[in-house]
C-alpha cells in the first residue's frame, strides 16, 4: 500500500492463480470479492493503473492514460448487442492491443475482465483448495459480471457536465485523470519506524490484531500527509485486499486504538484518519 509502483504491477502484470489451502487468496492477487462483485475500491486501481501510464515521461501523458484505462477497463460485446451508433460510448476497446498488449487481447478483454475470469476458472476447478464461500461468488460473477462490468465502463465515460441524472455521483474516467494528475508519479514513500515507537504500538494494541496492521497505518500516514491537513484518506477495502482477505475492515481496524489513530466514519469503503499526537511526537523525536 506504501510502495505505489508494486501495486501498479499488480494491476498490470499477468496474475499467478494458485493457492496452499482453502484460506490462501492468493489467486485473488489484490482484489476482494467485495470489489468484484459490488465494484467497491476501484477510484484508487484505476488512479494507479493512470498515474503509471500517464507519467512515463517528462510531462503527464494525458491522453495516453484515458487510453490504459478504456484498455484495462474492455469487455467484449455482447453477442446479442446491437451494432453501435456513432454516439454511443463503446466498451470493447480491442483496437487498443496494439499500444497495450498486456491490458486487453485481440479480442477486446482488458485485463480486469481477464483476472475476474481467470479467478472463477480457477476457483471451479480448484474445489479442494477454495473456500464453499469463494464457490458461491465465483457463481455469481460467472452469471452476472459481463454485463455488470459492461455497464460500469459506460457510467465510467459519462462527461463531467453531464445534464441527466445518469451521471450524477458516478465514478468517470475523467475523475480518474484529474487525480492522477494531481498526485503525479508512483512513490514508494516507506518510512521506518523507531524501537520506541513500534513499543508504543506494540504495548497499545489489543491482542487481535496484528501489531503489523498498526504499524502500516502508521507508515502510510506519513507516506500519504499533505503539509496543509492532518487527515489522510483510507482505502479501507484495498487494506483488504492488499491483506489477502475482509479482516481489516471487518475486525481490525474498529479495535485500532484510539490512543494510536483517529477515526472518522467509514463510508463507501474509504474513509479519514490522523495519529495522535503522542504518536506523531515519538516519531519526529
């Protein structure tokens, strides 16, 4: 979560599907079934998968990034859709293949489209190793995703100024951009904390969760704060996928201390966060 150009190659790279027992997710790679199957903690995939397109070079490449992500967005048509008007927004974007190989095919599947199929193939033909739950969603997203996910690329290319109702409070392409824009190249802003400070946490942390979880919140505090507020914004539903299942925003981060983290109220799987100011003084010591 620290390391941004890792996560990039995450989204990017082609996924390895394997798992050791039926509670490894490693072929989920890091993504949830939350973010599958209700699209929750895509604004921060698709702001990475951007930036890492759009700053290869001196300048940000603006239109080079909307292109990675209409690439790495693709699904096919439907077979029973109808041919496109000139003003309809397309979905398929197999033209895109040539400039990015390794975000769609030939035939117009981007690598989301690809990694959601690849893990329900792997999930149906690894019964023995895959949970009854992952089965159950793997179901579902076998029915339903193409069409789910079709729709979702469209919503994505709603314009900003957009008149109708259709566009109001909708995730676009555009936003995407503009954040991208704004935060500007992949960082990897790790920072290491004292033996005094990893006390702190250690002898303030309930015994159910992992010391680890504080400690992350902690160095990706100062990775992400902005001189002029002391509030970060957490991705709780990619601290979930980056730990490989629900369990930090399900069980640790609530029993998070308050004496070590601030909390604001969660909402559509992000949320505020700041340090204490005993913790924020142990660091800077």
């Amino acid at each position: 979560m620290i390391n941004e150009r890792e996560e990039f190659l995450a989204y990017t790279e082609q996924p390895i599907y394997s798992a050791q027992n039926k509670r490894d997710t490693a072929y989920m790679g890091r993504f949830t079934f939350d973010m599958l199957l209700d699209f929750e903690g895509l604004s921060r995939v698709l702001t990475i998968v951007a930036r890492g397109y759009m700053w290869q070079g001196e300048e940000p490449d603006i239109e080079r990034a909307a292109r990675a992500l209409r690439a790495w967005g693709s699904v096919p048509d439907s077979k029973k859709a109808s041919p496109k008007e000139d003003w309809q927004y397309q979905t398929q974007f197999s033209d895109l293949h040539g400039e990015f190989p390794e975000l769609v095919d030939e035939q117009g599947a981007g690598w989301f489209c690809r990694h959601v199929h690849g893990i329900c193939d792997f999930v149906k033909t690894n019964p023995d190793v895959t949970s009854k739950p992952a089965q159950e969603h793997c179901k579902r997203l076998s029915r339903g995703f193409d069409n789910a996910w079709r729709n979702k690329v469209l919503q994505f290319q709603t314009p900003i100024f957009s008149p109708t109702t259709r566009g109001a409070w909708v995730l676009r392409f555009d936003d995407i951009l503009a954040d991208a824009k704004e935060q500007g190249r992949l960082r990897d802003r790790d920072i290491l904390l004292s033996s005094a400070v990893k006390q702190i946490i250690s002898a303030e942390t309930p015994e159910d969760v992992p010391t680890e979880v504080v400690e992350l919140l902690v160095r990706y505090y100062y990775a992400n704060n902005q001189d002029d507020n002391e509030w970060v914004v957490l991705p709780v539903t990619n601290f979930d996928a980056y730990f490989g299942n629900t369990n930090f925003s399900r069980k640790w981060w609530n029993r998070v201390p308050d004496s070590i983290i601030v909390k604001q109220k969660q909402c559509y799987g992000v949320c505020r966060y700041s340090l204490q100011e005993t913790i924020k003084a142990a660091i800077e010591k």
